[in-house]
C-alpha cells in the first residue's frame, strides 16, 4: 500500500489546513490587508507546504528507498529523489 494512502487522512487534514490558510491569505489581499499582514500569512503557507513536502518525502525515502531490497530499483529511487530535490530548490 502507497505510504500517502496510508496516511491520508492525516495529510489531507494537512492539505485543508493550507487551503484554509490560502483562503486566508486572498481575503487579505481582497480586504486590502497591511502588507506585513499579508506577508505573515504568505510565509505561514510557505512553512505548511514545506511541512506537507516534508512528511510526503520522508515517508518516500522510507519506503521506496531505505526499504528497498533490489540495489537497480533503491539507485533509480535514489536518483529521482535527488532530482525532485532539485526541482524543490529552484
């Protein structure tokens, strides 16, 4: 069973928290919010994506890489995790 079926409730209560989060934060702009105000909200999204991200790819690394028994496929894994690792620091 995938690691994110495994767990989705709980990383789906994750992903609501930030819609209502980005909800938040387009209600501010709308209101014509102060900017710091705005700017507080923007990096509390930011923090909770990066938390999703976070538990999303610790959960990967644990299942598809460290517990993978074929050498070939954990250095495939391997590999795409460094990739995904670069686009996330773009």
């Amino acid at each position: 069973m995938s690691h994110v079926v495994h767990n989705q409730s709980k990383l789906l209560a994750r992903t609501r928290r930030i819609n209502g989060q980005l909800v938040a934060v387009e209600k501010a702009i709308s209101a014509g919010a102060d900017c710091a105000a705005v700017l507080t909200q923007v990096a509390a999204v930011r923090g909770a994506v990066q938390g999703l991200l976070l538990e999303v790819l610790s959960e990967h690394l644990r299942e598809h890489v460290a517990n993978e028994p074929k050498a070939k496929l954990r250095e495939q894994e391997t590999a795409h995790v460094i990739s995904l690792f670069r686009t996330f620091m773009k």
